[in-house]
C-alpha cells in the first residue's frame, strides 16, 4: 500500500477505508509529516490525515492546460 501514497498529487481524490470498513473519498490537499492531509468535503472543508495504510483507490485529477498554454495555442492556430 505504500506504493499508493507515492502517486498521490494534490487534487487527485482519494478513497480510504474506515475502522468499520467503510469507504471515505476526499481530496489530496498536502503531503504532511504523517501523511497526505484529506478534504473530506462539508461546509469547511473536515480534514483527514492518512499514512496510507487504509488507502483503496486513487483517482488522478484531470490536467487542465493553464491560460498561459491556451494563449500559445490561440497564437499559433493565428
């Protein structure tokens, strides 16, 4: 499982098992000392930290091209 926790980025969205077997998904904000810190959503954003023990599914994060390469783009279609 520890091979999971090396392919997480920010924004990929991570699903984790509970003590009671349950799954959670919540988004991958920061890598901390004791492991990557979760937004398990609600009005203000509840965080939730895992070391990557009970770590079952990561969902990369879509890329979107920053305004800086579309305008490059829009240039050289010109």
């Amino acid at each position: 499982m520890n091979s999971l926790i090396n392919i997480i980025r920010p924004g990929d969205r991570v699903t984790i098992l509970d003590l009671y077997g349950k799954p959670h998904t919540g988004r991958a904000v920061m890598l901390g000392p004791a492991g990557w810190v979760l937004n398990m959503g609600g009005p203000h954003g509840t965080p939730l930290v895992t070391d990557g023990s009970n770590i079952v599914r990561v969902t990369k994060a879509r890329v979107k091209p920053s305004g800086l390469a579309n305008w490059l783009a829009g240039v050289e279609a010109k």
